[in-house]
C-alpha cells in the first residue's frame, strides 16, 4: 500500500501547488486593471503629443529633422526586445524572442550589422545564453514603467541615431490587444515613419494659424525626441500589461490542470483502497471458507 | 474679457495632472513669461522648467511644470509637461532635501565638471517646488 500512501502525498503536494497559482492569478488579475489603468492615463498624452506633431508637420518640410531622415546605407540595427523580469507568464517572453530572433536573421541576411538592446530579465539572460551581441541589457525596470525608465532607453538611441552611429532601430513588444489577447508586435522606432506624425494631418482643415516660439522649426526639434520617449513608454506600458494578463491565463490554465490532476489522482486513490478493502473481504471470506471446510 | 474663459488641461506622460477652467494661463515660455487669455492667437511654444499659474475668477492655481511645451488652440491650453505636480501634491521635505544636496553638490564641484548641468537642473525644479508649495498656505 505504499504506493496508495505516495499518490496521497502527491495529492497533497498538487494542492498546495494549486494554491499558489491560484493566488498568482488573482494577484495578476488585480495587476492588470492596474496596468490597464496606466496605460489609459498616458493615453491624452500621446494624443496630444501627435496631435501637435501633426500641427508642426504641415509647416515644416518631412525632411527637415534627422530623427525623420532615413540613413542611407543602412549598416546598424538595434532590435529592442521588450520581455519580463519574471518568468511564469506562458509564452509571454518567448514569442518576443523568437520574432526578435527572425528579425535578427532578416536583418543578418541583408548584411546588415545586428545587436540588441535587451529589456528585462528574461531577454537578457536568453540573448546572453544564446550570445547574442548586446548593446545594452536593462533588467532594473519595474513592473510599473515610468517616464524616466523610457527616456533612459529612448536618449540613448537618440543620441546615437544622431551619432550616426545606429541606423534603424525597432521595438519588439507585446501589445496589449485585450486580457485574452497579447500580440507580439515590430515599431520601427527610427527613423520615424513619416506616415506616424502627418497621417491624420490630411483630415484637418488649417484653420489654425500657429505662431511658433521661437520658430516651428526648433519646437520640431524639441519635440521630436519627445515623441520618441512616449513611443517608448507606450511599449513599456503595453508590455507590463500584457505580462500581467499572460500570467493570469497561464496560472488559470496551470490551476485548471492542478484541479484535474487532483481529480484523476483522488479517482486513482480511490479505486485502489477499494480494491484493497475488496481483497481483503475476499481473503477473510476465503479463509473463512476454508475453516468451514476443514 | 473676463467672462470669456478658456479650457485649460495640464498632461504629464504618466497622467493627467490638472483639467479645468480658467479666466487666464500664465507659463513660462523659453523666451519669457507669456500669458494667455481667451482669443489668443493659436501658438506652440516649448515651456522652461517654471511655475504655470491657472486663474479662474478669484481663484488661483500654482502648478510646477518641469519643462514641455503648451500648446493653445480654440480656446484650448494644453501643456504637454515632461513632469507636473500641483502645489497641493508637492512633497516639501523631498525638496527641500534635494535642495540642500544640490547645493552642496554644486558648490564642491569645479567648472567644467560632468553632471554639473544635471545637478544645476535638479536644483532648479526643487526650488520651483518649493516657490510653487509655498503659494498655498
């Protein structure tokens, strides 16, 4: 009966498993809303930002800054793979690898120069492991992005865009479709699409006479890089929501499983302690039987 | 004038920080303090790291913008801040502090230092905090 005894431990230990992925996805369900909320409070921001942006672009020539300017010949790309700091979310990390991945290969194989600029822990140890050349590796954000976080990214980038060191450069993230959905997503971060700042310019009519000051071309200046460190803070944002969601569906799925595994194991148990009581009534009857017959 | 007012919404990246009415919009612009009322002209300027005052009839709000652009359009203001607080949401004792450590920090440091601009910068925004908190008392 020693194996009886074992699946009754296995049993307990299943539970106490189911515990705690239960409690995670309660934590992460409560997280999301959270994240969600985030997102919708950065969201005018952006609106606005763009909103201006779109303003500056009818009075400014498309090529009039260099963070619009596509370089030529592309030599250096940064891909920027967005991933958690935590694992136990499903396939959260993986499918942004993997697309980082292909990308790499895309980029490689039009003899391009490749490296990574790694976001969270789990990127970062994949790409180290796999050896991959990294740019940069930042493991240190939070769970709740903040402006400062993306600005750090996004000056950097800038900076060497402007350098003339760094030709292209594209995030790589989860976008927050909904709580069941989570889609990894490429933004060609730089040089900036033109279609991105002047697509909803056409709609409006110019009704607005703008004074700039000091000129539009400097608030374009200003403003550009600006746009970069919202781009960047959006995907941050995107991304911490949709980890959140990831674990609550892979901690449902895991309690699930816990739930049936318990079920099966329980039934299993059951039927072998029958069987046991059932042998036992037969060897007691049999013995009886053959005292009877003695 | 004064009964035509204006909309005013200070946005910071992470939320929105102030939205309300107001009889006049006070800011400080790169090329100087410049104050806006109803029927202004739409404009678009960059914002130094300085105090945005919000007046509305007798009322007053002092909010301390660090820096970003206002934009005024239809008789709408909209300050794109990299980082806004209300004077009601100012932390004093951080900024004092900060205040103190800055100074210390700048007066050690020689010319030509590195870090020197971003201490000089961080000195700035925590005298502005406690300008702006000192308004309401």
């Amino acid at each position: 009966m020693s194996k009886a005894r074992a699946v009754l431990g296995r049993i307990k230990s299943v539970e106490k498993t189911r515990q705690i992925t239960k409690t995670m996805e309660m934590v992460a369900a409560a997280k999301i809303k959270r994240a969600q909320a985030r997102i919708e409070s950065a969201r005018p921001y952006a609106i606005k930002m763009v909103e201006v942006l779109n303003n500056i672009a009818e009075y400014v020539g498309p090529d009039s800054h260099p963070l619009l300017k596509v370089h030529d010949p592309i030599q250096n790309v940064v891909i920027v793979p967005i991933t958690s700091n935590r694992g136990l979310c499903g396939a959260f990390n993986m499918n942004i690898l993997r697309q980082s991945e292909a990308l790499y290969r895309q980029e490689v194989a039009e003899g391009r120069n490749v490296k990574f600029l790694a976001i969270g822990r789990k990127g970062v140890g994949y790409l180290r492991f796999t050896g991959y050349d990294l740019l940069a590796a930042h493991t240190e954000f939070s769970d709740k992005p903040t402006f400062v976080e993306a600005k750090v990214i996004a000056d950097r980038l800038v900076e060497m865009y402007l350098e003339g060191t760094l030709d292209k450069v594209y995030l790589v993230f989860n976008h927050f479709k909904s709580v069941m959905e989570q889609k990894p997503m490429i933004h060609q971060l730089l040089p900036i699409k033109q279609e991105e700042i002047t697509d909803a310019a056409a709609e409006k009519k110019q009704e607005a006479g703008y004074e700039f000051e000091p000129d539009a071309v400097s608030v374009l200046y200003d403003l550009l890089p600006r746009y970069i460190d919202t781009v960047v803070l959006r995907a941050l944002m995107e991304s911490a929501a949709s980890e959140q969601a990831a674990r609550r569906t892979a901690m449902k799925n895991a309690t699930d499983s816990a739930g049936d595994m318990i079920e099966n194991l329980t039934r299993w148990y059951n039927r072998a302690r029958q069987a046991q009581i059932t042998q036992e009534i037969a060897e007691i009857v049999g013995g009886a039987n053959a005292l009877q017959e003695a | 004038m004064a009964d035509h007012k204006l909309r005013c919404e200070v946005v910071s990246p992470e939320r929105v920080v102030y939205s309300g009415e107001a009889n006049m919009v006070v800011a400080r612009g790169i090329e100087g303090e410049l104050g806006i009322m109803s029927h202004h002209i739409p404009i678009i300027t960059p914002l130094e790291i300085g105090e945005l005052r919000v007046k509305h009839d007798n009322e007053q709000e002092h909010i301390a913008v660090m820096g970003g652009y206002l934009e005024f359009r239809e008789d709408k203001v909209t300050v794109l801040a990299d980082a806004a607080e209300l004077a009601s949401q100012i932390d004093v004792a951080r900024a004092e502090k900060k205040k103190e450590e800055r100074e210390r920090q700048l007066a050690e440091a020689k010319a030509g230092d590195e870090g020197l601009v971003g201490a000089e910068i961080s000195l700035r925004k925590a005298l502005l905090r406690l300008k702006v908190a000192g308004r309401v008392k």
